[in-house]
C-alpha cells in the first residue's frame, strides 16, 4: 500500500453508533447516531436497548460517513472495529457487521480496543503521538492512567478506578441535583455560575498510603448526596451551582494531580487526556495549567472526538495498517471485558 490507507471505523461499545472514515491520519468523515435519548428516563445506559439501537442505525450511519468522506466503499483498504471493552450486546452489533463487511469487500478487518482508540483519536488532530506519553483516560464507563510507549502494540496500565468512573460520578451526582442525562455537560454548566471552595468535598484515594495512581469517587458522591440530603431535611435551598462546581473540582483535582505525577515518575514529558469527561471545561483548565507548571506537553482532542465515536477506532485501525501488524481473525470476538493491554483482537 503506498497511499495513507484509507480505514473505515465502526464503533458500537456504548450508546453511540459512530463510524469514522481516515486516511492515514487524516479524518475524512465521522457519521453518529446516539441513543442517548432513549437511555435518558432510566438515569443511565439500558444494554438491550442500545444494542437495538445500533441495529437500526449502523448501516444508515456507515453509508453516511463514506458518503461525507466522498470515497466508495470499495475504496476502503481496511475495516476497524471495537472489539472491546464495553456492553456485549452492543459490541456484538458492531462486531458482526464489521465482519459482513470486510468479508463482503474482501479487505482486512482490526478488531481494536476502545480505550487505545480513545488514544490513538488525538492524532488526527495533533498528529503522530509522541513515545511514551501518559494517558488519562475518563468516561462514563472507565478511569484510567496508562503508560503508552505504542499506542499499536504496547499499552500499560498505571491505574484505574476502583469504583465508580468518572462519568459515572458526574452522572449521578447530576441525578441528586435534579439535573438531566446524561449529567456531566449540565454540571460543567451548572458549575460555571458557583464557587468550586463552597463545600470541601473528598478527594478519594489521596491519602499517603493509598495507591498514587488508582482513583476512587464513590466516597465523593456519597458525600455530594449526604450533604445535599441534609440540605433538603433542614428545609433549606440547594445551591445547585456550588454544589455542581465543588463536585467538579474535587474530581479534577485529584484526576490532573495524579495525571501529573505519573508523567513526573515515569520521566514522561506528553500527557494525553481523553474520554467523555475529557470535555470537561473545568479539566480542560485545569491540566493545561498543572501541565504547564511542570512542564508538560497537553495533549486533549476536541470534545467532538473525546465522546466516544467512530473516528477513533478508524484512527487507530489507521496506525495499526501503518505499522503492518497482522489484521484479526475473521472470529475475533466481541470481548467484554478485553484487557486495556490488548490493543488488538
Ligand atoms: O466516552 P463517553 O462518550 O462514553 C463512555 O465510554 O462512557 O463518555 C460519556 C461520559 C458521561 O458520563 C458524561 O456525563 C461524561 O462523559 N461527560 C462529561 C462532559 N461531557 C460528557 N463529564 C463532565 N463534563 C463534561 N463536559
Ligand atoms: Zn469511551
């Protein structure tokens, strides 16, 4: 192949069908369909509900994004799929038909995970990442610090959540304070009109002792809903907004912190923050100036590739061909619960 290959990329993990089309490191097209809305009355993601989804969506979204890449399906060199890890009935939807069309096409399929793909997106906007760099990884479904010396073969993880993700938090702190889901967006901007030192919140799995690199936020949320509680049962107002805006700091302190360390330790000069949660203004902020007072590269992708999407597996499954790694078998799985140090299926 002498031309930047050109990958078609399917993702279906979660509640967002996205398909992405890149050449190289070049995005030409990312076509979404989000089921969020029909997830929204029952405060959170319903599996059967956004497998079905992906159903009805999936082919629509894959003849629009070749469309907006104005390239033919038969111009495409390889397929890219999420293997894992995420929702199996929704893994399986995407997974399947990856494999339909590669067999269809007669071109290669990478079955990919999605956390290196949530990596492996920032370089269709700032280019070839550098080696190592360290990545903060937050959504609504993992919290994770990775070393990653090769986004396409070699990806270590430092630490991880050991309750609650991120986004998670966000979300259903979001419920105590009445706010709509998906609840991250609406606490950014609920917290942009309140004071972040109004209540001292917890910062989870800071203490001396605790493990520097794992996160913990069900502790925080616990106390966000005890004090909030306590609010109503006094029959006093709660200030929503300075509710939301110290929640928000608590959760970025301890993430950039920890994020900073890692990269002093490891002798780590780039950081790469992605995720859901990584469209956090607050984090966004935040990172850039602890980055900066360390002297640390920032690396974060518009909010638009932050959110899981079709593009990233695409730039990922990109890297992947670059580098000639052997494509997956045409019986790879959808794996659940593939570990975040199989990049490849
Ligand atoms: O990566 P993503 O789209 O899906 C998962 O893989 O989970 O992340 C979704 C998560 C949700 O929990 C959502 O509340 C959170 O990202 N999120 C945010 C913001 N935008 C999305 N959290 C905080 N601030 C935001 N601006
Ligand atoms: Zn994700």
């Amino acid at each position: 192949m002498t031309h930047e290959p050109l990958v078609l990329g399917i993702e279906t993990s979660c509640d967002e069908t996205g398909v992405g089309v890149v050449a190289g490191r070049r995005l030409l097209a990312d076509a979404l369909a989000s089921s969020v809305d029909a997830h929204a009355r029952f405060g959170g993601v319903v599996p059967e509900v956004a497998s079905r989804a992906h159903l009805e969506a999936l082919v629509p979204a894959v003849d629009r994004a070749v469309a907006d890449a104005g390239v033919r399906l038969s111009d495409v060199d390889a397929l890219a799929v999420t293997s894992g890890p995420g929702l199996a009935g929704a893994l399986l939807v995407g997974v399947a038909a990856a494999k339909a069309y590669a067999l269809a096409l007669g071109r290669p399929l990478y079955g990919v995970n999605h956390l290196a793909a949530h990596v492996a997106v920032d370089q269709l906007e700032h280019g070839a990442l550098p080696d190592p760099c360290v990545a903060l990884l937050v959504s609504g479904g993992h919290s994770s610090l990775l070393l990653v010396p090769d986004v396409t073969h070699d990806v270590r993880p430092l630490g991880a959540t050991v309750d609650d993700a991120a986004g998670e938090a966000f979300d259903k702190v979001a419920r105590v304070l009445g706010l709509p889901f998906p609840g991250g967006p609406h606490i950014d901007r609920a917290a942009a009109d309140g004071a972040a030192d109004a209540v001292a919140f917890p910062r989870g799995l800071t203490g001396p002792r605790d493990a520097p690199y794992d996160f913990s936020f069900s502790g925080l949320k616990t106390a966000v809903a005890r004090w909030v509680e306590a609010r109503e049962a006094a029959g006093e107002p709660v200030p929503v907004a300075d509710v939301a805006a110290s929640f928000q700091e608590a959760v970025v302190d301890v993430l950039t912190a920890k994020a900073v360390r890692a990269c002093r330790e490891q002798g780590v000069g780039h950081l790469l923050v992605g995720g859901g949660v990584a469209a956090n203004s607050r984090l966004r902020a935040l990172a850039q100036a602890r980055c900066e007072a360390a002297g640390i590269r920032l690396r974060v992708p518009r909010p638009g590739l932050c959110t899981d999407n079709g593009a990233m597996v695409a730039a990922l499954g990109a890297e992947i061909v670059a580098r000639g790694h052997a494509p997956s078998a045409l019986d790879l799985p959808a794996d659940s619960s593939m570990p975040v140090t199989s990049v490849l299926a």
